[in-house]
C-alpha cells in the first residue's frame, strides 16, 4: 500500500502543480521573454515612425551657408513647427529646390516674407526700405536685384551670398516646397548644438 501511494506522489509531482505536463516556456520564462521583446519592438517602431513624421535629417552639401553651416554637416529639422506657424525672417530652412533643380534639398534662410520688397544693393540687402543688419554672412552680395514677394512664397538666400544657389538666382520660394525649420546639428561632434537663426530688430521697430 505504501508504495502504491508513493507512485501517486512521483507521479503528480512529474505532472506539475496543476497536473499538466511539465513546459520549458513555463520553467524557463521563454513566453514571458519573447513577449517583452515584442513590446519592445513595438514600442521602438512606433517611436521611429513618431520622430520620422516630426522630424528629418539632413546633410549639408557645399557652402552656401558658410560661416553658419560647412560642407558635411548633419541637421536635424523640425517638421510640426511649421504645421504651427509660418516661417519668420531669419529662419534657417530645409527646401526642396523649384523646379526641381536638385534632388538634394537645400538649406537657406528665410529674408522675405509673402508682401515684402526684396532689394539688393549697395552690396546691402533690404527689406522694404530697411537695410538688414546680417553679421552672420560670408561676404556682402555682389549682385544687384529686387523681388516682390507673393502671397504663398518666400525669398531666400544663402549665407555665402556669391556663392549659392538660391532665390537671387532661381526666384521666389514657394511655401509648399519648405521642409522644415534646422533646429539641431548633430555631426560632426565640433559641431553640436542648436543652428544659428537671426531676428531682425530694425524690421521689428517699424512694424
């Protein structure tokens, strides 16, 4: 008789606690394992496709944007800010260029909003009537011109006046090629930090 119940005891033992067959995912966590990695996945693909949406990375091609920006340079630019408001004076943006011209977006700054009168001269750039104060560029424009700025359009230029392609060139930005307002460079590591926008305070005084 004692051994009959010492059988029994074996054998629901083997069985488990619940009288199931022993499992390795049980005794091992396996399915609580994979079931975290899954999560995790999850979680980081849906992070990926958040930050992609908001954002983009972008390289710098040429030097257009010195001193500001060099050659090689990585940016990362902000999607929703212009979901929120319209570019401003001074803004660095990403663009597609018009017309197509490249298949590398560009990066210029925003000078003439829709309503404005673009003049260059004097080697000075002017904004209805106001000459801009721009520290941050290469050299004074060589080029003479003016530009009404039409409704839906921006006028941009680059930094190193005489050497880039930008509106003194191929005209007037339209609004729905602008990509995203620079906010972040990332690389190279001398780089790092926050991308140098302007304000012009003699614009603001006469508003």
């Amino acid at each position: 008789m004692a051994s009959e119940h010492l059988g029994e005891d074996l054998s629901a033992a083997d069985a488990g606690v619940d009288g199931q067959e022993p499992s390795l995912t049980r005794s091992f966590g396996i399915r609580s394992w994979l079931q975290d990695v899954l999560e995790t996945l999850l979680l980081a693909a849906i992070l990926f496709f958040v930050i992609n949406t908001l954002t983009g990375r972008y390289q710098v091609h040429g030097q257009s944007m010195e001193p500001s920006l060099h050659d090689g340079q990585y940016l990362i630019a902000s999607k929703v800010t212009y979901w929120l408001h319209p570019p401003e004076r001074g803004d660095v943006i990403v663009l597609d260029p018009p017309n197509r011209t490249s298949e590398v977006p560009y990066i210029k700054r925003v000078i003439g909003l829709p309503g404005d009168l673009v003049e260059v001269k004097d080697q000075r750039v002017w904004v209805n009537g106001i000459a801009l104060n721009e520290p941050y560029i290469n050299e004074p424009p060589s080029y003479p011109g003016n530009w009404v700025v039409s409704e839906g359009e921006y006028f941009v230029l680059g930094d190193n006046r005489n050497n880039s392609s930008d509106s003194h060139s191929w005209g007037l930005l339209p609004e729905d090629h602008v990509l995203g307002k620079a906010f972040f460079s990332y690389w190279p590591p001398e780089s790092w930090g926050e991308i140098p926008h302007y304000s012009f305070p003699e614009l603001l005084e006469v508003q």
